[in-house]
C-alpha cells in the first residue's frame, strides 16, 4: 500500500493518539524514519520541506520517500511541508506525493481560503489529502502573540469551506527551537477540537515540552510535525563521532547516524502513542 495518504494511516479525530510528522532532508533521515515506523509498529509521515527541496530537489527527494517507503508494510505517507505557491503543489502532486500542505497563514483570510480550496481540489483529484492552516505559526521568534493564535470561529469557517483534511492551528509553538521549554493553550486546543470538524495538527513541536505534546494529544491533536529535533540529534551525534574516530569509514558514521534519529524517532513515537498501532 506504500506510500499511503494521511487518510490511510489509520489515525482518526476521534483517536487518543496522534501520528508523527518527521521533516527529511536526504536518505539518512528517511531511513531513520522508516527504519523507527519498523521497530514501534508505528505508522508514520515523511514530509518534505522547502529547505529540503533547495537542498535536494523535489524530484529526487519524493522518488527516495517512494522507493524507501515500500520497503515496509506499514503505513508511510509522503506529505509536502509548507507550500506557498500551487506550483510545487501540483508538481508534487504529479510526481505522485500522497499528501500536501498550502501554507496561506501569511495571506488575508479569503485568499487562504481561495488558494487552500484548489488546493484541496488538486489533491483530491489525485487521491491524496490535503493539509490548510489558520493561525500563524512563527519562526524563531521567543513567543507567539494573541493575535498570531487561531480564532475558533474563523478555523471553523476555513475546514468548511476549504474541505481540507487536517487542519494546522497555532496554540503558542514556534518552529525551529533547538530545545523544548514551551507550553500550548491548552483551553484554546478543546475549543478548536469541539469545533473543527476535522483531525487538527501541532507545528514547531520541536519546542515544546513532552507533558504539554500528552496533553495536547488529549485534547484533541492528531498530528505532530518534527524538524529542528531530529537535525539537532544528527549534528551532535556527527560532531561528536568525528572527533573521537577521526579515521573510521564515513559509510559507518553515516550508519550510526541513521540509528541514532530513528532512536529519538522512537521515542517520540511512543510519546505520540502511535506505537503499535499496526
Ligand atoms: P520544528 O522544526 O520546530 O520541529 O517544526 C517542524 C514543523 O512544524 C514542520 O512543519
């Protein structure tokens, strides 16, 4: 069945666990991943960034997602991460991605609806989901402001008319924290998953501490997008073999590295609850 869309994964609004979202950016983060889903009988999300594709290409990056991905028989799905323009969307979608996300945060509330809805459209036409965001979810910033926060009337509006399958909401995370230290509005989360019709998710969870990502599970997200974490396991992991075995094969550091993301994987997949959900 591989690769799947976020449909496919067996994660429902209903369900009390979430599905973990991990940003790769060549094959030793995508064989992290894989290799994770494997050990936890977890299913799991191989999203592709922008960054990545500056780095990668979009093309060579979803092939290595496809091919890697049935290597296994649990659920994969390969999701595009942040897409600002319909292009990339649709070329994505051409070369057979199962999922995408449009990014309108930045854009006034109508044309997010707008461009989120043929979006949603295009992905439907090729049996993949689609992934819309109401609220600002900022960068690098030390905190998230009243107003950035999502309003619960105007993300019940958007999962409406857009149609979009999940639904990213901002709740006081911000992306790209090399460490966890913050806290989500929790009161706000029940509010919105009374609401919205639809699975919501958790961007920027890199930052945020693990009682608050066990709560917000509980009251109500379903998925969690990681990036910054798994970079930053990688980086110390490589700094720190290259000084000590200076002259060991770079195949074998690089090994190393795979297995030591898919353990920080792991671990998060247990904290997600979504081990052994296949
Ligand atoms: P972090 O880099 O903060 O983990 O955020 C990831 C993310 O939200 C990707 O969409």
């Amino acid at each position: 069945m591989n690769p799947c869309n976020l449909n496919q994964l067996g994660v429902t609004r209903a369900a009390p666990w979430a599905v973990g979202h991990f940003n790769i950016h060549n094959q030793e983060f995508i064989r992290a991943v894989v290799k994770a889903a494997e050990s936890e009988r977890s299913p799991a999300i191989l999203a592709v960034g922008m960054m990545s594709v500056k780095y990668m290409g979009l093309e060579p990056l979803i092939s290595a997602c496809r091919s890697i991905s049935r290597e296994t028989s649990i659920p994969v799905a390969v999701h595009l991460d942040h897409a600002r323009d319909l292009d990339i969307v649709k070329e994505a979608l051409e070369l057979g991605i199962n999922s995408v996300m449009f990014d309108g945060s930045s854009l006034d509330f109508e044309d997010n609806v707008e461009k989120t809805t043929s979006v949603v459209q295009m992905a439907h036409e090729h049996g993949a989901t689609a992934e819309g965001e109401i609220g600002i979810v900022p960068h690098g910033t030390a905190s998230v402001s009243q107003a950035e926060m999502t309003d619960p009337a105007l993300a019940v509006e958007f999962a409406e008319r857009t149609g979009v399958d999940y639904l990213a909401v901002s709740l006081g995370s911000v992306h790209g924290m090399k460490s966890a230290g913050t806290s989500l509005d929790q009161g706000l989360l029940q509010q919105l998953h009374e609401q919205v019709p639809v699975p919501l998710v958790l961007h920027g969870a890199s930052g945020v501490i693990d009682e608050q990502i066990t709560m917000a599970i509980k009251n109500g997200i379903r998925k969690i997008n990681v990036n910054t974490g798994l970079k930053v396991v990688l980086k110390s992991f490589l700094s720190k073999r290259l000084t000590e075995e200076p002259e060991s094969d770079l195949l074998e550091d690089l090994g190393q590295g795979i297995d030591a993301v898919s353990e920080s994987v792991a671990v998060r997949m247990r904290l997600f609850g979504s081990s052994n959900r296949t």
